[in-house]
C-alpha cells in the first residue's frame, strides 16, 4: 500500500518540461501572488451558518472547502513531483496549521492537521472534523504526530537536514507508507493554509515546505474595513487579502488566473457555493448539532 493515490501526468507542455528541467528543488522556483476577496457575503453567510447550526464556523473552515473545490476544478494543482515527473494525487487533503503549546517545555509550537477528500464534506463536517483533530493535537492525544514530535526532540541539530530530506524521499519520492515507523499517511496533504488574520496580521507570505512536497500554500490576512469601487461608486466593504506561495515546477500564472477565478466566486457568492442554508438544511444541522452534545 503507497503512501500517496497517484496517476503520472500526461502530456506535459515544453513549458512544463522547461520549469522541470530549470529547479531542482522546491527550494528555488517559488511564486508569489496575492488577491483581494470582497467579504461582505461572507462574513453574511458565516453568520448565518452559525445562527441556524449552533456551530462557531470561521473563515478557516471555508478556506478549507473552498480551496478543496477550487483544487477540483482545476486537478492540475492536486499535484505532486517524484523522479521529475508531475503526478496527480486521488485525493484533496487540506493542511492546517495549529498553534499550541508544548507541555513539556511551556514554548509555543507549530503543529498540523489534515482533512482529507475536504472537497466531498459539508461545511458541518469540515468544522466537526477539524475541531476534534485540533483538540486532539493541541491535548497531545495524536499518537502518530507525538511519536513524530518526540522523534524531531532527540536528533541531533546536525543532522535535521539530512533527516527531513530523506524522510522526504522515502515517504513521496519513493512512496512508502511510513505508519510503521510512526509517520502519518499523506500529512501535508494538497494545500497548506494558515490563517495569519487571527494573529492580527494583514498580509504575510509563507514559504515552500520542500520536505512536504506541497506544491500550493495560501496565507488569509485579516478581514478589514476598505473604501472600494463598486458601480462606479466608493462605498466601504470588508475586504480580506489572501497570499499564495507555489511552485513553478506544477503550476504557473494560467493555472493561477483560473484558481483565483474559482476563490473568488467561492467567497463573493458563498450562498450559491457552499452549503445550502434553506430550512431543510436547516433542520438537519440542528438534528445533527442536538445528537453530538
């Protein structure tokens, strides 16, 4: 059993060739871009989300199934490189950054969570999913990723660098399942986000994770107040900035223009992209909401 669910591209352009042929690693051919997102519908429908489902939906809970349809749109990002070739995965895994703390030492840490095939889960699944594996990672209750942990704690500085990379190259390049050896299936997943507007930050790049082999990572700024255009008029809108960091090698500026496309239309018309809220629906999030408390 692989690690990963992949299939070689086809019929790679000379372009694609090129970038393969020109970066060695995911060390070099990074791309930065970021876009604007109109929010006034989307915090609406946050609201909303939360009213009729007793849930505490944020703004992360919807990048991660937006950027799972988006990715399905467009299965050219739901990629991966091994042996200078581009293969796609089967699957959309989304990773999260979680901010914890650690209970030995008392430092803040970085850890993740992943949700896997985020692209075929109700907004309601995400969030449930999503909670429990933060509680279970920020309670040290995830045996895999502690064994993980643990495991990083007693190498030798020295020797990170090599440890990572061939981690890296057993794990993707080759394929293996590592479970044996403590390390999760598939952690990185498709995407990386991390939502730097709840640290109060309005923008922020962040870099490739060559390790990870994840070819697509999306900061969210904060949402704030702008004056903007809008019918030939200025008026105040909520706006918020999301800053993406990829890799030349899979994608490029074409690939970009149609993903951003895609986001936006997500989150300037949340009510005709994401769950339906009609009293159907409604009941049935508050059915689910009263049997899990």
């Amino acid at each position: 059993m692989p690690n990963l669910e992949l299939r070689p591209k086809e019929n790679l352009s000379s372009f694609r060739r090129i970038a393969i042929g020109t970066w060695k690693t995911a060390y070099d051919p990074s791309v930065y871009g970021s876009l604007t997102l109109q929010m006034n519908e989307a915090v609406r429908y946050l609201e909303k989300f939360r009213e009729v489902t007793g849930r505490k939906l944020t703004l992360t809970h919807m990048m991660a199934k937006a950027v799972a349809g988006v990715l399905e749109e467009m299965p050219d990002a739901n990629a991966i490189m091994r042996w200078n070739r581009i293969y796609l995965r089967e699957r959309i895994g989304v990773f999260f950054q979680v901010a914890m703390t650690d209970a030995a030492t008392g430092e803040i840490d970085l850890s993740g969570s992943t949700i896997h095939n985020a692209n075929k889960l109700s907004l309601v699944e995400i969030y449930d999913t999503f909670n429990a594996q933060v509680e279970k990672v920020r309670a040290g209750k995830d045996k895999e990723l502690e064994g993980t942990r643990q495991t990083f704690k007693s190498i030798p500085f020295f020797l990170l660098n090599t440890f990572l990379n061939t981690l890296g190259f057993f794990a993707f390049t080759l394929n293996l399942d590592l479970k044996k050896l403590g390390m999760p299936k598939d952690p990185f997943g498709s995407v990386m986000v991390t939502n730097v507007g709840s640290l109060g930050l309005e923008e922020a790049y962040v870099p490739l994770v060559p390790y990870s082999r994840v070819p697509l990572l999306i900061a969210m700024g904060a949402v704030k107040d702008e004056p903007v255009v809008k019918d030939g008029r200025v008026e105040v809108a909520q706006v918020m900035r999301v800053f993406a960091t990829f890799d030349h090698r899979i994608l490029d500026g074409t690939h970009a223009a149609k993903m951003v496309k895609s986001l936006r239309k997500w989150f300037e018309d949340p009510f005709a992209h994401f769950d339906p809220l009609d009293d159907a629906e409604v009941a049935k999030a508050r059915d689910v909401a009263s049997s899990t408390t």
